[in-house]
C-alpha cells in the first residue's frame, strides 16, 4: 500500500498542542501550513483565527489540506520518529 507513494521530502514533529487545538476547533476541514521550525493551524472557511504551533521541520515548506475527521484518529495513532 505505501510503495507508490514519492520520497518524503518534508518532516514535521510537534507537541501535542497540535492535538489540543485540533479537538478544540469547530468545523469540518482544517489546514497545516509548513514552514520553518512551525505549523499553522488554519480553520478553512470560517473567520477563526490562525493558530501557530511550534514544531521541529525540515524539507520543503508545504500546505496540507484535510477533514479534521482522518487528520485526528491518524494523530492520535500515530507512532513516534524512529
């Protein structure tokens, strides 16, 4: 299953504040903005305001773009970096 996916090309490790503030924003899909040595927390379509979230990066600056509904059991599950 995961041997057509590309290369990663970017790493993103952050606190559980990002937990946090995913179960404590309204709505349906939320975005990530990558960039260096932080994630923001944008709530798409509604005037919430952006959260920042410190976090350890590298590669290339990014947007991801997802319902909050696969993004948070995916997190929750997830396994530390090796």
């Amino acid at each position: 299953m995961l041997a057509p996916l590309s290369e990663v090309t970017t790493r993103v490790t952050v606190q559980e504040l990002l937990l946090r503030a995913l179960e404590e924003r309204p709505g349906e899909r939320i975005a990530l903005h990558v960039a260096a040595q932080a994630v923001t927390l944008c709530q798409q379509m509604t005037s919430t305001p952006d959260i920042p979230l410190p976090a350890t990066t590298t590669g290339q600056a990014l947007q991801i773009c997802c319902e909050l509904t696969t993004l948070h059991p995916a997190l929750t599950t997830r396994q530390a970096p090796t």
